[in-house]
C-alpha cells in the first residue's frame, strides 16, 4: 500500500509538472499554425523536426532509458549509489561520442534522409530544399536530449521526478519565443522555429545539472567501456531500440505516406496528434515514468507479486484516464481545434480535415497507452526480445492496413491503420505476459474497464446533448467558444467522476484518499 500511493503521489506531481509542459506544447503549437498554418514551410519543418525527434525517441529517451534504468537500478540496490555513479559516467562518455558521430552523419546525409522520410517532397525542388537546410539546422537538437536522457534516467532512478518532467517546458519556451521574435527578420521565417528547437535543447540540459549535482554526481569522462555494465546495457540496448519503436515507426511511416497525398496532409496528422499525445503525456507518460523504476527494483529483486499489483495498478490508472479521454476527444475534436488552432493561415477547411485525423488516431488511445505500461513491465524483466518481435508485427500490420485505408480514407486512413496496429501490439504484450507469470492480475483490470466504459458512455451521451446546442455551430468569438468548451469539459467530467464515486471504483478511490490525506496535512 505504501508502495502504490508512492508511486500515485509521484505520478500525480510528474503529471502537473507535465500538463504545464503540454500547456506550453500547446501554445507553441498555436503560435506556429498562427504564422505558419499548413503551408509548405510548415510541412518541411514537420518532416525536418520529425527526423531527430525519432532518434530522441527511439535512442536517447527510448532504448537508452530503457537498457540503461533497470541496470542503474540494479547498482543501487545491490552494490553502491557510487558504484551506480561510476556506471552512469562510463554511459555519459559512450553517448557523448555516439551522439557527435550521429550528429556529423545527419547533417552530412540529410538530403537522403528526407528523401525516406518524406519521398513526396522529391518532386518539389523549393519544398525538399528547405526540408534539408532545415534538418541539417536541428539534427544536433539529437546531442542534447540524448545527454538529458541519460540525466532523466539517472534522477528517475533515485525518484527524483520534477526537473526531468519540467524540461520540455524550456523547449516549448524557447520554440514560442524564436518563432515570435525572429521569423519576421530571416529570410526563411520557418527557420525561426528551428532555432528554438536547438535553443530549447540547450536549455533542457542545463536543468538537469544542479539537480545531478545534488544527487552526487561527479561529472568526468570515463572511457572504461568493458565495464559489466556496458555490456549488460548493450545486450539490452539493441532489441530495445525496436521494442520502443513500435508506434514511433507507425508515425514514420504515415509521414512517408502522407508526403504522397494532397498537400498538407502531413500538418493535418501533426496537428491531430498533438491532442491525440495530450492526455497521454499529462497522465500516461507520469504514470509509466514513476513505475518504471519501481517495476525495475521489483525484477531485481524478484519480488513477483509486488511486480503485478504495481502493473495492475498502472494499467488500471491509465485505462480510468484514456477511455474517457477517447469519448472526449472524438466528441469535442472540431471545438478543440477550432478554439485553439483556427486563425491566421489555419482555416476551417484545415480544422475539418485535423479533426478527421484526430477522429481515427483517438480509437487507438486506450491501447497505445496500455501499450507503453506494458512494455516497461518487460523492460524491468530486461527482457527487450519479446518487445522488438511484436514491433516487428506491429510495423508490418500498419503498414499493410496504410496501404489499403489510404485510397478510400486518404490520410485518416493513415491515422486508422495506427490504432489498429497499436491494439495488436497492447493485446499481444499482455497475452504473452500473461502466460509466462502465471497471471498479472486481468479480473481487476477487468472490473476497473467496465466501471470505466460505463461512466465514459454516460459521459458520452451528455456531451453529444450539449455539442447540439445553436451556440457552438453559430460564429462567436474566441471567448464565447472557450466558455462552451469548457462547460463541456466541465460537464463531462462532473458526470465521469460523480457515476465513478457512485460505481466505488478503485482508482478514484487511491486518489481521493491521497487528496484528503495531503489536504489535512496543509
């Protein structure tokens, strides 16, 4: 019990730290589509930006957290926090030189790069030209977040939560600031958002350094890389690097084929996934962040059982938040972006076409979100393999169901044949799982589903009542649509959290009490 509410009370702290991070997301993501819309600078930053953000996510924040964490963990728990330290040294100096090399190979190969990732873009001399210059500007952004990554694991592990989950606030800072103050002086203005991205980068890692040291950390170059260790973090490493990957491949290869429809498709699927990623990164990622390290002290110890009540309890956490997040969202989807996004460049033909997408990628928010519980569950067994091979299925399963839905469905289709792949990959990663302990505790995740989709269906059903009124389909201005969105927030989530008190369910209850004991307290 003390375990779950440790690792409630931490996910509830990373998950306001990391809504005022999606707050600032969003108004960056605001004041671009106001300067920039779905034009054809927009496009090529999404492209140019899209290529070293894989790399974070799949290398730096994916596959090096992934192999470096449970061993980090395991020093700590075994042998000594300075033993721990030396690890994380020895890691620092391996990635430091990795990153340049990959940083130097980026920006020499760019033009063949973005001619995989976006082949479309060939044809148009203009568009492919800025799509290059612009990738070559932020492919370093790589070297910064891949050093943050390593520092984020490093604080993780010794449950210190706050600045790792504050950093992307620097780079949305810095994005909104370049982007207003610079873009009209450049002669690309587009390339104003690129220096906030590398400035943003920057900033992220200078965060982490105070904390770091507090921690005890010495900072030094440790070119040791026989250690144990290393190679323990090496065998892991590669399977993981595909493991991780399986819905950032799915967003590959919808940008590859969203390059070959009508212009603009690859911002529609951009900007429909920032509010697909929004309750995913306010609660989701919080929850996966603080269980990871605790999951991993479980595997090494070989505590089994408190292993399945502490996966339990995530996948219950994340399931009472993404079903009703999914009715939201498919429900509210043209107000959310009209309010937030509608204006300049980005008209409403743009919000209709955002809102298709958005409509299909929310189908599959229940089970990407399961999705990143469950594999930390096997990266905390340092087991990688069973990972890489569904991803493996995953990719090929999206990329069949692409190529089929994008004649009829153009680019929702793309965003549909996600969802798809990704409820494959939730449901296979349990399954196996399932079997190879004997059980992970199903009935309770069973029971907390069907509470959770009953008061989501209520919710539901109130919201489409409310979305009929004259006031939302007449022109009003940005204040009056901000009142009615926020009534329909209101609404919802009185009628979501009042039927889950009714209904006892488990998970209101652990925060509740959190909140009564943290209240009496003050």
């Amino acid at each position: 019990m003390v375990e779950e509410e440790r690792i409630v009370r931490a996910a509830g702290l990373v998950g306001f730290l990391t809504l005022l991070s999606r707050v600032f997301g969003l108004l960056r993501d605001i004041v671009v589509a106001n300067f920039f819309g779905a034009t054809m600078a927009a496009d090529a930053f999404y492209v140019a930006f899209r290529i070293p953000n894989l790399l974070r996510r799949l290398l730096a924040e994916g596959a090096l957290s992934i192999s470096f964490i449970p061993i980090f963990t395991d020093y700590l728990t075994h042998q000594s926090k300075g033993e721990a330290f030396k690890v994380a040294r020895v890691t620092l100096t391996l990635i430091i030189l990795i990153l340049i090399l990959v940083s130097v190979l980026g920006i020499i190969f760019s033009p063949k790069i973005v001619t995989v990732f976006a082949p479309g873009f060939s044809v148009q001399p203009n568009k492919f030209a800025l799509t290059v210059l612009l990738n070559q500007v932020m492919f370093p952004f790589i070297f910064f977040v891949g050093l943050v990554a390593l520092a984020m694991g490093i604080l993780n592990s010794l449950n210190h939560f706050a600045a790792p989950a504050l950093a992307p606030v620097c780079l949305n800072i810095a994005i909104i600031c370049s982007t207003i103050l610079l873009s009209r002086y450049l002669t690309e203005p587009i390339m104003a958002v690129a220096i906030g991205v590398m400035l943003g980068g920057l900033m992220q890692l200078l965060l982490q350094i105070p904390f770091l040291l507090r921690a005890g950390m010495v900072f030094g170059l440790d070119f040791h890389f026989g250690h144990p260790a290393i190679r323990r973090m090496g065998i892991l490493f590669g399977p993981a690097v595909l493991g991780v990957a399986v819905y950032h491949l799915d967003v590959f290869v919808s940008t590859v084929l969203a390059s070959l429809l009508e212009e603009g498709s690859v911002s529609y699927l951009y900007y429909a996934s920032r509010f697909f990623e929004f309750p995913q990164g306010i609660f989701v990622i919080s929850v996966a962040t603080v269980v990871f390290p605790a999951l991993s002290r479980y595997g090494a110890t070989g505590d089994m059982e408190n292993f399945k009540a502490g996966l339990s309890l995530a996948l219950r956490l994340v399931s009472f938040i993404t079903i009703p997040a999914t009715i939201g969202l498919v429900i509210l989807r043209v107000p959310l972006i009209k309010l937030f996004f509608q204006r300049g460049a980005f008209d409403a033909e743009t919000t209709w076409a955002t809102a298709q997408a958005l409509l299909y990628y929310s189908l599959g928010l229940w089970s990407v979100a399961g999705a990143r519980i469950m594999v930390q569950a096997y990266y905390s067994l340092k087991d990688t393999r069973t990972p890489a091979f569904l991803a493996f299925l995953t990719f090929l399963i999206n990329l069949f169901l692409s190529l089929i839905l994008m004649g009829p469905l153009s680019y929702g289709g793309l965003a549909l044949a996600n969802s798809f792949a990704s409820s494959f990959n939730f449901v296979s990663l349990i399954w196996i799982l399932r079997r190879r302990l004997g059980g992970i505790r199903l009935g309770e995740l069973g029971l907390s589903l069907a509470k959770s989709s009953v008061c989501s269906s209520v919710m539901g059903l109130g919201l489409y009542i409310y979305c009929r009124q004259v006031l939302w389909q007449s022109p009003g201005s940005w204040f009056q649509e901000g009142l009615f969105l926020l009534g329909a927030i209101l609404l919802g989530s009185s009628i979501f959290f009042v039927l889950a008190y009714l209904l006892r369910t488990q998970e209101l209850k652990v925060v509740m009490q959190l909140w009564d004991r943290g209240r009496h307290k003050l």
